[in-house]
C-alpha cells in the first residue's frame, strides 16, 4: 500500500507539472504573439497614415501655390 500511495504520488506530480509547464508555455506564446501583431499593426498603420498625410499634403501645396502663380500672372501684367 506504502509502494502504492508513493509512486501514484509521484506519477501525479510528474503529469501536473507537465500539464503546468505546458499550458504556461503555450498562453506565452500566445501572448507575445498577440502583442507582436498588434505592435506591427500599429507601426504599418501610423507609418502609411503619415505618408498618405505628406503625399496629400505636398500636393495640395503645389496646386494651391499654382493657383496662387496663375491668378497674380494675370493680375500683375496689366499693371
């Protein structure tokens, strides 16, 4: 009975601690790989938001600094 209780005792500590040392490493993963996406995520979406800002931006500079050139051409030559 001794030899019984001890090597069950054994045998449950083993099987807990590899269904521990499991599932911590599997929810690990998981989490840093959720924080690796979301983190990516984040840079793609700011770094093209900036781009798309400037691009728009350049360009509504350029055709309102032309509308600006053209309307004092016109106005400037009669004087």
């Amino acid at each position: 009975m001794a030899a019984n209780q001890a090597s069950s005792m054994a045998a449950n500590q083993a099987s807990s601690m590899a269904a521990n040392q499991a599932s911590s490493m599997a929810a690990n993963q998981a989490s840093s790989m959720a924080a690796n996406q979301a983190s990516s995520m984040a840079a793609n979406q700011a770094s093209s938001m900036a781009a798309n800002q400037a691009s728009s931006m350049a360009a509504n500079q350029a055709s309102s600094m032309a509308a600006l050139s053209s309307s004092t051409e016109e106005y400037s030559l009669p004087l």
